[in-house]
C-alpha cells in the first residue's frame, strides 16, 4: 500500500539519521515508532506483577481471626504482629487478621444493618475465632448458640490482673491492656471464643494470654 510504503520510507530515512541526532530527537523517534513495544512490555511486566501478588496471597494462612467490636478504628494494625508472636505463629505466610469494622450499640447491644450483615458474612466465611465486644452484645452475637464456654476452658486457673470470668466469657476490666491495644468505646469488655473455630489452639492460647496466663 501507497501509505505504508511512504511510512516505511521515512523511518528508513530516520534511521540513516540517528547517529546524529540529539538525545531528545532520538527519544522523539523511539516513542512514536515503537510506542506499541513499550505499551505491550509495560503491560506485561504489570500481569507479571499481579500474577506475583496472587500467587504470594493464596500462600498466606490465617491462623487466628480476631474481631474487636466498637473500638477505635484509626489506630494502626501492628498489634496482629505482637498477638502472632504470642501465640506461636511463626510461619512467614501465616496471619492474624483483625476486623475492626463491625460496630454497636453498647447500650443495647444491638448492630446497624451493615454491621448485622457483615457480621453474619465473618461468621459463614469462618473469619472469625474470637470476639471482643461489650456486654449487651454477647446475646445479640449469639450467645451459647454461638459461644465455647471459656469457664469450662479455663476451670482452675488463676486468672491475672483486671480479668475475670463470666458464664462462657473472659471479662476484661479496665485498666486492662487491651483497652489502649484496640481503642475501646466502653467497659468492660467480653471475650468470646466462637464454637466452631477452625483454630481453636491458637485463640486458646491468645485468651489465656489476655486472662494472664503463660
């Protein structure tokens, strides 16, 4: 064709010419001939990329889920770090994940609709191992239904400073450090082990270790 044969002409042209052309001349002629290379490289060092990230993720393990209940969401996550050192976890690719989304009301203990339905979705998706929340809320999330009883689990021991037991909860009084770990909004806080946690030894562990416990 009449067109491509005069484009094939002027870039053999420009090409005799590049010797001596400026660094901007060249730089000129390489993005308009050869734009298409570096869309296609850029392109595929992105899905390169990607393909790396999902990879690294479906490796990750959570191995404790936590969900703290009305409490100060702006401060920062380094605290899953300090529980994942607590209880053990020493894998590079394994996780404690931390919700702090879900919020109600510690007067009656009741959820908004969008934390009702994220709350539900946690659970059916077994993100969660244990929750932290204020009294009123431990019927509205379900109580025995829903709850071991970590009076059964910790029968006997003794229990350290600003914590005591509940029925199927630890009780954290205040004073108690978890307070300025989470940002709570109240007091006291319950905890509360979910009866059907997948990693049941590991929230154990975490419990006992709030309870004062080695």
């Amino acid at each position: 064709m009449l067109l491509d044969d005069e484009t094939r002409r002027i870039r053999e042209e420009t090409k005799k010419r590049f010797k001596t052309m400026t660094f901007s001349q060249k730089a000129e002629y390489f993005f308009m001939y050869y734009k298409w290379v570096l869309a296609v490289a850029a392109g595929v060092i992105l899905l390169l990329f990607a393909v790396k990230d999902w990879m690294e993720n479906m490796k990750k393990q959570q191995i404790l889920g936590i969900m703290a209940i009305s409490c100060d969401q702006t401060l920062p996550d380094d605290v899953t770090g300090e529980i994942k050192e607590i209880i053990g976890g020493s894998g590079k690719y394994e996780e404690v994940g931390l919700i702090r989304t879900i919020m109600s009301d510690p007067e009656t203990g009741e959820f908004d609709y969008n934390s009702q339905m994220a709350f539900v979705a946690m659970l059916q998706g077994y993100e969660v191992d244990v929750i932290l929340m204020p009294e009123k809320t431990t019927d509205t999330a379900g109580g025995t239904a829903l709850f071991s009883s970590l009076s059964e689990k910790l029968e006997g021991e003794t229990l350290g400073d600003n914590v005591h037991l509940d029925g199927d909860f630890l009780v954290l009084e205040p004073g108690h450090p978890a307070y300025e770990d989470f940002g709570f909004y109240y007091e006291p806080v319950y905890v509360g082990l979910v009866g059907y946690s997948k990693n049941e030894e590991y929230a154990l562990a975490w419990i006992r270790s709030l309870a004062g416990l080695s």
